[in-house]
C-alpha cells in the first residue's frame, strides 16, 4: 500500500508566494484607480468627486490702516537723584518713609544745626569787630584830611589811613560773607526734596555721621510723571520717521507689557539719537509718557509700537487671502460665474491679521480666505 508523502519545502514556499503576488497587485491597482478618480480627466484639480472646490470668501473692504514700527525699550526717569548731605553733621531726624511719594520741597531729613549756628553768631561778631574798626578808621581819615589841608600833618599819614580804612572794608565784607556762608550752612541742615518723585531705600540710619564724599547719600528720588521710554528702531525706519517729524506731526507711541498683551500706557514721540549705533543697525529714540497711573517703573522692560502714519481710503483684506507663488503676491477673485481669477497684487502696510492692497483689487471683490492651495486660475468654485 502506497504512503501520502508530505509537500516538499519548494511547494510549501510557492503557496505561500501566489497569495502575496495576488495581493500586491489589487493594491496597485486600487491606488491607480483610486488617483484617477482624484485627478479627473486632464489632471484638473476640483472636489473629492471631482466637481467645484469648496472654499471660503470674504470682501475687500475700504477703510484706514496705521503704519507701525515696533521696538524693545526700557522705562527711564527724567530725573533719577541721589540726595546727599552738602555739609557734615550727625544726621538727627529722617522725616520720610521708604516708596513714599514726595513733592518738591518736602522736607526729608535734618543734619544737626548747632554747630553751624554757633559760626553764625561768632561770624557776626567778627564783623561787629571790623564794622567799629572801620568806623574808627573813616573818623581818623577825615580828621587827616583837614590837617593836611592846613599842612598841618604830611600826607604820607593820610595815605596811610587811607589805606587802613580800605583794609577794614575788605575784612567787613569778607565778615559779611562768612555770615552769608553761616546762614548757607544751616539751610543746608534742612535737607529737602530736589524733585517730585518716588523715595527709594534710605541708605544711612539716623544717629549716623554723614558727610559730603559719602557714596551712597542719604537717599535715591526718583521722578515717575512724567516719565520716559528709550527703544531702537532698524535704521531703515528713520527716513519715514523723520520726514513726519519736519512736517510737524506728533507722533503716538504705545507701551504694552513684556508678553505685549496688556497696554500700559500712551505717550508721544520726544527725540531721537543724533546717530546710528554701527553695531546693530538701529538708531535708539525717547517717547514720554504721563504715567499718572504709575503704570511704568524705572528700568522696566517693555514693547514699544511707534504710530508712523495712518493711510486712509486703502483697500483691506484678511492676510490669509495673501498667496505666494511664481506669479509673486496674488489673491484669487472670485468672478460671477463661481469660477476664480488669479490676480497679483501690491501689498502696503499692514496691522495685525490685516494687509492693505495698494494695486491689483478694488473694494467689495470677493476674494478666496481659505481652499486657495487647491485652486489655479480659472478653477470651479463652490462657495462654503
């Protein structure tokens, strides 16, 4: 009786090949068919069934658009004063308090006066001293004048009196000038605020012996209103920055804050830099702001947006409508018969998500915002 004898390895591997190469080829054929249902006849572009392309529109609109600059600045105060003591004394009173908001002419501290008080008195008395001397000595003159006249005496000694009582008017007027000094001195005591503006920490204790040289002073005052902005612009800016400057214009500057999402504040362009840093490129510029709110502090980083110019009447349209390509900047149009044109156009300023069209569109077009990739001009459109 014959034996089944089990398939050899070869025909083991060739059934397990048929399937795979069958397999294979429904799968080219699958793809091929499934392109050529994609394209269309021609290869033209349209819809998953090859009809119109379903995109979105949006109209041009007419209306104005500001020309902006931005920039990065710091907050910097007009005036930022250490206060120093101009005399030396035992510092006696501290009459602020730290942050505290002072006005011009607060009193803020006190330097012990009775020292300087005491050079008043003994410099009034030097000159009381000198003011007798001098009286004594124009006496004396006149009576030399008399005698001279009826040649009773030489006049070598009326000179010499003469000079004696020029003597003592230059030490009556230097004794007048200590005195002035004196009374100088104890002003100087009374030490008070040089500026409106913000205490920052006291940097002596009172009790303490200050002097003129101390580093450090007494205190920092710094003014917050008004209060300024220094920022740099690329130096491609400045011509049109400058050119609105000789017409006169007062150019608006806005402050927001580091994540440039919250405004801080508004102001006005003051001045620019009288050169070009060659380094960078950039030309550094100062805006003031009131800053009655205190919004900004010193040394404060912030974002700068310069208002350059508003263009008025300009045709304005969403950037996503803006393509680019080998025709350049272009929009597709759509036309009446829901099919789109592809136009160029010339682009000017723009502001946030929108772009101004200064050639190429007219307001009220209907123009493509998004379905544009799958468009070429003259393409059937429907409209979402």
């Amino acid at each position: 009786m014959t034996q089944n004898r089990p398939p050899s390895s070869s025909w083991r591997r060739l059934l397990w090949i048929i399937p795979v190469l069958l397999g294979t080829v429904f799968a080219v054929w699958f793809v091929q068919t499934s392109n050529a249902q994609t394209t269309g006849h021609g290869g033209k572009r349209g819809g998953a069934d090859g009809g119109p392309t379903p995109v979105s529109v949006t109209a041009a609109q007419k209306g104005d658009i500001a020309v902006t600059r931005q920039g990065l600045g710091t907050v910097t105060p007009l005036a930022n004063i250490v206060v120093r003591t101009q005399i030396n004394g035992q510092l006696v009173q501290i009459a602020f308090k730290e942050g505290q908001i002072v006005q011009k002419g607060d009193f803020l501290a006190e330097i012990d006066p009775r020292p300087y008080e005491l050079a008043l008195q003994q410099a009034r008395g030097t000159l009381v001293h000198d003011q007798a001397l001098l009286k004594e000595a124009e006496l004396n003159l006149a009576r030399y004048k008399k005698l001279v006249a009826e040649d009773s005496i030489a006049k070598q000694q009326l000179d010499t009196q003469q000079s004696l009582v020029e003597q003592y008017q230059g030490a009556v007027q230097s004794d007048q000038a200590q005195i002035d000094s004196a009374k100088l001195n104890l002003v100087y005591c009374h030490i008070t605020a040089p500026i409106t503006g913000r205490v920052g920490l006291r940097q002596v204790d009172q009790g303490n012996y200050v002097q003129v040289g101390d580093a450090n002073g007494l205190v920092t005052l710094t003014q917050l209103q008004p209060i300024t902005t220094l920022f740099t612009l690329p130096e491609d800016d400045l011509p049109a920055i400058m050119k609105r400057l000789s017409e006169g214009a007062e150019l608006t500057v806005t402050a927001y804050d580091r994540n440039q999402t919250t405004k801080l504040a508004e102001g006005k362009l003051v001045s620019t830099d009288n050169q070009i840093d060659t380094a960078t490129g950039t030309i550094k510029l100062r805006a003031q702001f009131d800053n009655t709110d205190s919004a900004l502090f010193p040394n404060q980083f912030v974002n700068i947006v310069l208002l350059v110019n508003t263009v008025h009447d300009t045709t304005l349209v969403p950037s996503a409508t803006i393509q680019r390509g080998t025709p350049g900047t272009y929009v597709y149009v759509l036309k009446d018969d829901n099919k789109v044109e592809l136009r160029p156009v010339k682009l000017g300023p723009s502001q946030g998500d929108i772009v101004s069209i200064t050639d190429g569109l007219a307001p009220d077009e209907k123009v493509v915002t998004d379905g544009a990739d799958k468009l070429r001009d003259g393409a059937e459109v429907s409209v979402k």
